[in-house]
C-alpha cells in the first residue's frame, strides 16, 4: 500500500501504476509457492487494489493536410532530410511505434501477394503482425536505403554533420527529435511520435478503412484500443455540443408587472421538504402515512418506496440522513460478512479461527487436518481472543 502511494504520489498514470502493482502481486504469488512467503502475507499483497481508470487521456491528431505539411518540410537533398523524411513517412504510412521503427531490419521488409510489407514485426506484448507499406512509403524508403548504401541490418542508421553514414542503427530519442523539430517547423506544436500513429489510424478509418484491419495493421489485442486510437469515445472535431446554440442576446423586460407575475408563478416543481418516505426506519415519534392517502406526484417527486409487495402496508416519514445511516450499516455487515466467510484458500485458517472463537466449532470439528493448519487456527483464535480482551 505504501508503494501505491509512492507511485501515486509520482503523478503516474493509473495504467502505469497498476502495471507495477501487477508486477509486485505475481512476485508475491511465485514466492508464496515456493515457500518463501506466508500464504496470509501474500494473500494480503495480492488484495491490495489497483487505481481506477477515470477516462481516457486525449490524443492528438493530425489532418490529411497538416500532414502532408510536415512531411513537405521534411524533404531534402541531404542525407539526414532524406532519412528523416523516410521515417516520417513510415510513422505516417505504417503506424510504427518508436521502438519498432529503430529495430526495422532490411530482411524484414519483403514482398507478400505482390504487396511490400514489414513481415513478422514483433511489437509491443510480443505480438507478431504483418504491417503493409503503402507505394509512396516504399519509394520514400528506397531514397534513402539508396542514398545510404544500407544492404543489411537495420535500415535507419546515423547521419553525421557532415553527411556520413555511420553506426548500427539510432536510438528511440533521434526519433523524438526529428518529428519535433519537423513538426515545429510546420508550426505544429507538442507532437510527439506516437501521436503520429493515431494519426495513420484516423486517416484510415476516415477513408473507408474498416476497423478490424486497422486494429491488425497497428497490432491491438483490443479492439478498444483501436477506439481510442480512433478517437471514437469522443469526437472533439464534431463534438455534440456544437449542434445547438442558445441565444445570448440580453433583452430588456417590457413591464414590471409582468414580471412580477412571472416571478410569482412556479413553474418548477418543489421536493416536499418533509422527507422521504420508506417503510423502515425513522424515528419513533414520526407518524405513519395512510395507505389509502394518494401522493401527489408532482409535489412529492423524491417519494421512494420499499416493499416486497405490490401494495404498500405502511410507510414512514425517515430524513435522508437516516436512509445515509442505513446504507451504511448494511456496508458494514456486508463487509463483515465477506470477512468471516471468505473461502480462499489463503483465509480459510483465518475463517475457521474465528468460528472457533466463537464457539461455532470445536477441536473435534477440526479432526483430520494436519498440525501445521491446525496451529495456525489456534493461533488466529487466540490472536481473537486477546484481542477482545484488551
């Protein structure tokens, strides 16, 4: 728990955190069974919740124009604007991620169905797909393989000032660079690399791509993902507020008669101010309600009404603060309840502990079960029993 609040203190995302706390509870399971660590320790790490995801962080988009804007400032006769204007246009074309784009080998790029295509990629998670690469991608790629004399390993390598060819291959980093300093150059602000792959998904879609291919051209195991990729959940481009426009024009009242009759009228219907009605709970000097009283609808718009059976026997008036009261004693005996009655294998000591100290069992109940289980159920109903005492 305290290393969620370490991670939460960090300002991580909830995926990141979970990711890590997923890490920490498989470790405690592995060590729980080679005996290592209690089962009551590890059952303990592993009930340690995660962080709930609130929403989904907005992606960044480009347009068919704005890229084509990039990629034009990317364009050149040097070595390094060659290169760079390959990569942007397999980040564009293909939908590679950073470390995908690095590790890009010669032999990988191959001919299927009379289609170039990167085949076998091994992406994130270990996921295998095959990525086809449009014609203008290929010819972008070819350039600069040309240009670079590349015939073996990977295809991007390191451009020096002077326009030498150097190294095995880049890092992730040179790739941040390039799509920041083009972008900037396009007067495109805060882009990043990734938010080039939405952008080949959503030129996709918005072309007539069906969703199932896009989702194995980018290699999602979700079609979630996909969405969001997509930008699905919501469209900020059209977004559903847009579609209605209220009228902000002030316009002065003609009389105060008028208005005043509008100020007295009351067209909004009031709660009564009484209470909620329900049949248990309330305080004793609170009077019961008739059953054959109706309620009138619309004054009595927060009535709620609990029963098994279709006609209501009697009903009391209780505040909101008694249903509050209510909802939370049943909370607790629902938890208390989950805690007594826990049949994990990692509680059932703890469960049979407590029924013993309670005297709902007895050591001739618990005949048959080895001495190491039995000593952790004494244990537990004595651990109980002081417990009380103090």
């Amino acid at each position: 728990m305290r290393y969620r609040m370490h991670l939460e203190s960090r300002g991580l995302a909830a995926n990141t955190i979970n990711q890590q706390l997923a890490a920490v509870r498989r470790l405690a399971h592995e060590a729980a069974d080679s005996g290592l660590l209690s089962p009551e320790l590890a059952a303990g790490i592993s009930r340690v919740k995660g962080v709930k995801q609130l929403g989904f962080r907005s992606g960044n988009w480009l347009s068919t124009e704005q890229s084509s804007v990039v990629l034009e400032h990317a364009y050149g006769n040097t070595m390094r604007a060659k290169r760079d204007f390959a990569m942007l246009a397999m980040l564009f074309g293909c939908g590679f991620r950073r470390s995908e784009l690095v590790g890009l080998e010669m032999d990988e790029v191959q001919m299927r169905q009379g289609h170039w295509a990167v085949v076998d990629l091994i992406g994130k998670g270990g996921h295998i797909r095959t990525v086809p690469i449009p014609q203008w991608v290929k010819a972008a790629l070819d350039q600069w393989i040309v240009a670079a004399r590349v015939t073996e390993g990977r295809i991007f390598r390191a451009v020096a000032r002077a326009g030498k060819v150097w190294g095995e291959g880049i890092s992730q980093n040179v790739v941040w660079y390039v799509v920041k300093g083009c972008c900037e150059r396009a007067g495109l602000e805060h882009i990043a690399p990734h938010d080039l792959r939405r952008t080949c998904a959503k030129l996709c879609h918005t072309s007539g791509g069906e969703l199932e291919q896009i989702q194995l051209l980018l290699g999602h195991a979700s079609v979630q993902t996909t969405e969001r990729y997509l930008g699905c959940k919501q469209n900020l481009g059209h977004p559903v507020n847009d579609l209605f426009e209220l009228r902000t024009d002030p316009r002065p009242h003609d009389d105060d008669g008028e208005s005043a009759a509008v100020k007295s009228s009351n067209p909004v219907e009031e709660a009564s101010p009484q209470g909620i009605e329900c049949r248990h709970g309330g305080s004793d000097h609170d009077q019961p309600v008739c059953d054959a009283q109706p309620l009138s609808l619309p004054k009595r718009t927060d009535v709620v009404e609990v029963r098994k059976s279709p006609r209501p026997q009697s009903l009391r008036r209780c505040s909101r603060s008694d249903l509050w009261d209510l909802e939370h004693y049943l909370t607790e005996r629902r938890k208390e309840m989950d805690r007594k009655y826990d049949y994990r294998s990692s509680r059932i000591s703890h469960v049979l502990g407590t029924l013993l100290r309670e005297g709902r069992l007895d050591e001739e109940d618990l005949r048959g079960l080895p001495e190491e289980k039995l000593k952790s159920i004494r244990s537990h109903a004595k651990f109980l029993a002081d417990l009380n005492a103090a």
